[in-house]
C-alpha cells in the first residue's frame, strides 16, 4: 500500500485514520504530535528544566529520542520543573478502564509536575518508529485488556478518546 502524502510504501497502516503512512511520513506525524502535545498542554516551556529516565525498553529509548534535541534542558530529579512519565497511551487507556471499572475516577492528569508526552502514541506506533529511526530496544508490551481490545475492533480510535479524559 501506497503512503497517504506520497508514493512511497507504507510501513504502518493507522486504522483510525484509515490511512498508510511511509517511514518518512510517520516518523514526521509523531514527532509532530509529540510537540504539540508539549506545548499546547503546556507540558514544557521554553526554560523548564526537565527529568527524563533513562533505560533501554522501547518507551524509554523513544522518549529520549524525541527529547534529544539541544532546546530541552535536562537535570537531575530533585532539580527538575517536570518529570518526565514514559506511560504511552495503551498504558494509560489501561488505566482508566480499569480505575473506573473499579468505580473510582481517574486522578492522573497528563499535564503536572509529571508529564505524559507519550499519552496518545500507541505501543504499536513507538515500535515503527523506533524501528524507522534505527533505534535498538527492548520490548515491554503494555498490559491486555479484553475490553480494551474489543473496544479497539469496533471504534479504532477509542483509545484517543479514552486518554482525553487524562488531558
Ligand atoms: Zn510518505
């Protein structure tokens, strides 16, 4: 299948979009989404300092990946203005599902003292893009949810929806 913006290849079909994506293409449409989700809710200002953990499973390495870029400015835990939360959004969909089957809300909020810049990146999309971008990992699949997996089959997008209620 051809890439919705050009005439390269796909290497990821994204149901909710119902549209294929070329590693180019894909590669740009996250880290697009990454910043905005920086900016617009306001995760990170311009001089804020920031924690960001390191490790070698796939959310880890994404994630310093995408924040390697000089602008950010990186410290130590208890020197930071933010920390960074590696939770990508099968993780945190996960979560709400199973806070209010339980019959309790949800308090976790993307946008703290703590950060969720991953909340509505798939697990599915980090491993295409670390696999685009050559980046070597190890896998920490998220958690199954039965439900959540039903959910997914017949609206693909309910995930987004899901993780808005954390916004
Ligand atoms: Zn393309």
């Amino acid at each position: 299948m051809k890439c919705f913006l050009c005439q390269r290849e796909s290497v990821i079909f994204l149901k909710y979009l119902n549209q294929g994506f070329c590693s180019k293409h894909f590669v740009r449409m996250i880290k697009k989404r990454f910043m905005r989700n920086l900016k617009n809710l306001k995760m990170w200002e311009k001089n804020s300092k920031l924690y960001i953990p390191k490790g070698k499973e796939l959310r880890l390495v994404v994630l310093n990946y995408l924040f390697k870029d000089r602008h950010f400015i990186k410290t130590k835990k208890n020197s930071a203005d933010k920390i960074v939360k590696k939770e990508c959004m099968d993780d945190l969909a996960f979560y709400f599902i199973k806070n209010i089957f339980s019959g309790k809300w949800p308090e976790l909020k993307i946008s703290n003292k703590n950060i969720y810049p991953l909340y509505n990146i798939s697990y599915e999309e980090l491993k295409v893009f670390a696999e685009c971008v050559g980046l070597k990992y190890f896998k920490k699949e998220p958690e199954k949810n039965l439900f959540l997996e039903k959910v997914k089959k017949i609206r693909p997008g309910a995930m987004f929806s899901l993780v808005r209620w954390l916004e």
